[in-house]
C-alpha cells in the first residue's frame, strides 16, 4: 500500500480547516484515513500557531516510505522542528511528585 501524507479538507465554506493525515494514494481527498498526524487552520492570525502536529508520529510515517504532498512538505519543514522541541522539552521535565 502506498501511504502518503496529505490534507483532509473540513470546515465551511469561507472558513477552510484541514487535518494532516496518513491515507492511502488511491482514497479520495476526504476518504477513509489511517492515522490523524496533525491540522491546519489557515484562518489563525498568528503564524506559528496555525499547525498542530504529532512529531513522532509524522517521523515514523516518513520513515516507513510516506511521501508527503507538496503542501504539506512546506508544513512539516517549517514547524517539525518547533514540534520536536516541545516534545523533547516535555520529556525532560520531571513529573511532579505526589503529595
């Protein structure tokens, strides 16, 4: 089966929001998925907070052979990293220990 990683279109009209999903190349755009990875909301003001994504995830994908669209290529380049950072920053922290 070839996966690729691409968008999965929702909201309403004027009002676009996309998930990032893993699906099989031969679904439609809105079909049947495999996993969620993430989403897209275009209409967010502030850049840096306009994609969600699970970095480990994402990570695992690729490396089994997903492609990526050419969109959401631009996405995972651009805030994998900061992802990355805040899980990675996340593991670090000890847990709170109990009272």
């Amino acid at each position: 089966m070839a996966v690729r990683i691409r968008m999965k279109s929702l909201g309403r009209k004027h009002r676009p929001y996309y998930r990032i999903v893993a699906i099989d190349h031969r679904q439609p755009r809105d079909g049947r998925v495999i996993e969620e990875l993430g989403s897209y909301d275009p209409m967010v003001k502030d850049t840096d907070s306009r994609v969600q994504l699970k970095p480990d995830r994402v990570k695992y994908w690729m490396s089994v052979g997903a492609l990526p669209s050419e969109k959401v290529a631009i996405l995972i380049k651009k805030y994998l990293p900061k992802f990355e950072q805040a899980a990675a920053t996340a593991a670090a922290a000890p847990a709170a220990p109990k009272a």
